[in-house]
C-alpha cells in the first residue's frame, strides 16, 4: 500500500502549522485610538496610537501590516496609495522602522529595534495619508474604513475613533461579534458599536473591547461637493502573501521526490515482507475467532467479533441461551451462569459489559448496555490478546513508542520553524511548506506499524482463507464477516452448533444492533464556522502584533 497519501495530508498540515506566525500567547492591546483627518482634495491623514502590551516575553518592537486594496468581485480589488508614514512612540520605545515592505498589496511595517527588544506595554503613533480612500455608492461621497482590521491576532481594548471631515451628514459604525456553540459551529453577526454620533464636523466611534480577529468598521457620510471625489482604481487581485517564487519553484521537486521517495520504500518494505514471510509456516495458527476477525478487520471490533465471544462463553459454561417470542420475532435470552473455566480478557470484558448488574439479557437491552467505555474495554482486551499471540506489538510498548514518534513527526513538520531559527533564511509560505514536505515524508514512510510481520503474515494467511472457506469453522468465518450464504453452508456441516447461529434473521439483527451502538461510540461533533454577518469596510484593516 502506498504512504504517499498519507505524507500529502501531513504536508498540507505542515503548511498550515508553520505557514503563519502568531504573536505571544499573553499579548493584547490595551488602548487603540485612530484620528483621521478628510481633506478636500480628498486625501486622508489617519494617525493611530495603539499601546500594545507584549507581556513578559521580549519583542523587538510592533509589526503593523496595512493593505492597499479591497476585494470588490471575483478576481478584482479597489486599490489606494499609502505615503508619508511616520512612526514615534510616546512611551520612549524604540521607533524606527527597521523594515518597510511592500508586497502583494500589502505595506508592512516592522517598527522597533531587534537589539533592544522590549516587554510590557508601549506606545506607538502610526501616521500615513491614504490617496484614494473615499468612494461613492450612491449616497454620496464617503469614508468606508476598517478602523480596526481583522488580522489582529490579539484582543485589542479601548477602541476610539475620530474622523474629522468638511462636512459629515451622517455616521455608522459597527463590529463583528460572534458564538461558538458546543458542537464546535461558529456564527458571526454584526453589532453596532457602544458610541457612535456626529456633531457636523465630525464623527467619533468607540467600542471598550473585541476579540482577537474581529475588525471595526465605520462610515462616514459627506455632503457632496464639499470634497473632491476621483473613481477608485482597481486592478486584478493579488496572488496570495503564502505563494512565493522560490516556493512555486521548490514545491514541484519536493512532491516529485516524495514520490520516487514513496515508491522506492514501498518496494523495499514488499520485499523485506516477502523475506520475513518465508521463515513462518503456511498453517493457519489455532486463534480466538474473535481475535482473528479483529487483527483481519484492522483492530477495529465489529458485530460479529462481539458474537464470537459471545459463543465462547456458552462453550465455557458462562451463559446460556434460551429462545424467546417478542413482537418482531424471535428473539435470544441470555443467561448469565458460573463456571470454573478461564475467561480469555476479551471474554471477560464482554460478559462484564453484557450483564452488568443484570442476570439476563436480550438484543434490545444488549444494545443499550453496550456503552462507549465498555465498548472500548472489549477492543483494548482484543488488543492485548493479539499482543499475546504476538500478531501486534504489545500497548504497553505500542503506546510509549507511538509518543516518541509524535514528537519526531512534529519536528519534521515544524522544518521551516527550525530552519528560520537555526539558519539566516526566512522561509515563508510556500517556502515552508517545501521544506516540511521531505522530512514529514521521511518520517512517515518508517513509521512503525502495531502489527508485527507474524500479525501481517497470520492476516495473509486469514485473507487467504476467507477466499477458500470451506475449510473455516461457521464461527471464524462469522468473525472474518462472510456473506451469509457462505456461513448458512458451514453452519450445515456442523450438527451441534448453538441454534441461534442458525437464525439468521436473528444474526442479521444483532449485526445490525451491536454495528450501530459500536459506530455511534466512534462519533465525535465537528463544526465548522457558518452563517451572519462579516464586518468589513471598503478599506484600511489589516493588523500586525508583536515581532516573535
């Protein structure tokens, strides 16, 4: 079986994990004041004086990224211009901006100094003109702006805006609130902000908190007239800030080896298989039922390895089953019993899980007394009977060495981490995600696997005699889930079998009750985010935070 699929999914996990940077864990914003000023000649002045707190762990200074354009369709966004940027800092923190970075619409703005890196709280007064910002959908001009952007990736406290202008007719402002209910979904709606008012000359918003990631937006509406208004430009969207040259360039090569990478190890492990094969017997060894039907059904219980258990503890004198009438049929009761013969831990775990505190049971009460806990009793006693037998490797060195493995596999993913930090390069996006693919795959492709060559040889052979069962017992081929027709044609060879593995209306029944009540305690919620409103205006936003 090819790993290549496998080593694709981990990388695209890869890109996701080590593709984006966040700021520090405790980082926040406690105060963020904007001041904008519209000219007549239609430029703005905006001044923001955010006071963002890196906490306890040293940061060269602020990031502060501002996009110079707005997705207005498909492939088309409205663009302004940013000039005059200046950067001071009322605190006394370091000012400079040590890099000023334009790249796919987006001015980046690394601003402090990265020999003197700083904790705590510091000011900072960002100042810039926009060229371009106002637009017109009908109602006149006006200055639709994102005051707080979406890409914050910290809590940001205190919002005040002020927006003054020639001539403000009226005044807007809103911001994204949202709720992430227990099943894990995600709704966003749009609220009106705490203040919000005008008084003619200009118009004032605020808002005492947001969330990490939820923007503020406002507008302003003018008079016409009193500022001079120029159709927005547009131009085609730019390609997204993770693609990057060197990593469309590296990305075909990385594939393309994790590929010949896959096949050459997928070929080396056959041929080991085949070697190792041959040092084993051709016999099928004397297992369980139960436990075959579980190493062949790749360690996951079914109906009818319950039901091999099940008939072992008749044998064993442990139960006994006696025929009952009910509404839909036939049904089975079950009687608990003592005896003196050992129960394997499989047994043991299903009779406990049957019965309970109960003496007897049906198909109905077995289906509610079979819970997700003693559902994974069972499996973890097949487990460790596999182990025994030598067919897997045992939990309790399985499960340290899985650990082990994680954490290497998380090193391999988490290459471009490394690399950035060990070496001068910065790797980013793409970039990343190339230097993640061969290591993840490497690690991947010599994984350890829980079942042992013998475990994969015993399968083979367990394969084998499902192909040609004439030679099974009508209970292993019940575990190895052949089709009915085949086990109603064992069943006949065998004079002494347990009456109820000859109704198989009955078996149908318990295979479809015991299948149910073992899927529905594998289900897990998973939401997605859906649904309301995304605050966003026809410009400014962006974010930025502390420089890790």
């Amino acid at each position: 079986m090819s790993y290549l699929p496998r080593v694709l999914l981990l990388a695209v996990l890869a890109l996701l994990l080590t593709s984006c940077t966040s700021p520090g864990a405790r980082d926040r914003i406690t105060e963020y004041d904007t001041r904008s000023a519209v000219h007549a000649d239609g430029t703005v002045d905006v001044t923001e004086t955010i006071t963002y707190d890196f906490g306890r762990d040293p940061s060269p200074g602020l990031l502060r990224e501002i996009p110079l354009s707005q997705r207005v369709g498909l492939m088309r966004h409205r663009v302004w211009e940013i000039s005059d940027v200046e950067v001071t800092s009322p605190s006394g923190a370091p000012a400079d901006i040590e890099k000023q970075d334009e790249w796919r619409r987006v001015l980046s703005l690394e601003i402090g100094d990265t020999d003197a890196p700083l904790t705590g709280a510091q000011t900072y007064e960002i100042s810039y003109t926009v060229h371009g910002a106002l637009n017109d959908e009908g109602y006149g001009p006006q200055l639709h702006w994102d005051f707080v952007g979406d890409e914050w990736g910290v809590p940001v406290n205190g919002v005040t805006v002020r927006v003054e202008a020639p001539s403000v007719v009226e005044a807007e402002c809103f911001y994204e609130e949202s709720y992430r209910d227990q099943d894990g979904d995600t709704e966003y709606w749009d609220e009106e902000c705490d203040q919000s008012g005008h008084d003619g000359a200009a118009a004032s918003f605020g808002h005492p908190q947001l969330d990490s990631g939820a923007p503020l937006s406002g507008v302003v509406y003018l008079e016409e007239g009193t500022v001079e208004f120029t159709e927005p430009e547009h131009a085609l969207a730019p390609l997204p800030r993770w693609i990057t040259l060197a990593g469309a360039l590296s990305l075909p090569v990385v594939l393309v080896a994790a590929f010949l990478l896959d096949r050459h190890v997928t070929r080396w492990r056959e041929k080991r298989r085949f070697r190792i094969r041959q040092g084993f017997g051709e016999e099928l060894p004397d297992l369980p039922p139960a436990v075959a039907g579980f190493l062949f059904h790749k360690k996951r219980l079914r109906a009818e390895h319950a039901l091999a258990l099940l008939v072992s503890l008749e044998e064993k004198g442990h139960l006994t089953s006696v025929p009952k009438e009910n509404g839909k049929g036939r049904d089975w009761l079950f009687v608990k019993q003592n005896s003196n013969v050992a129960l394997t831990p499989a047994e043991r775990a299903l009779r406990r899980g049957m019965f309970g505190l109960n003496s007897e049971i049906d198909l109905t009460w077995l289906g509610r007394s079979m819970t997700k806990t003693r559902i994974k009793w069972i499996e973890y006693a097949l487990l460790r009977e596999a182990g025994q037998h030598g067919l897997v490797v045992r939990p309790w060195l399985w499960y340290p060495a899985v650990f082990a493995c994680g954490l290497v596999l998380i090193a391999a993913i988490c290459t471009g981490v490394i690399v950035n930090v060990a070496t001068p390069l910065d790797l980013a996006g793409l970039e990343m995600f190339s230097a993640a693919v061969l290591p993840t795959a490497l690690i991947v492709l010599f994984l350890p696997t829980q079942r042992t060559p013998y475990g994969d040889h015993v399968r083979d052979l367990l394969a084998e005699g499902r192909r040609n069962p004439r030679e099974l017992e009508p209970v292993m081929a019940i575990a190895l889930g052949l089709p009915d027709e085949t086990v109603r044609a064992l069943n006949a060879k065998v004079p002494n079998l347990s009456p109820y593995l000859r109704d198989h209306g009955y078996l149908r029944r318990w295979n479809r009750t015991v299948n149910e009540r073992i899927r529905s305690s594998r289900r897990t919620s998973s939401g997605s985010g859906s649904g309301g409103g995304r605050v966003s205006g026809r410009g400014g936003g962006g974010g930025g935070g502390g420089r890790r």
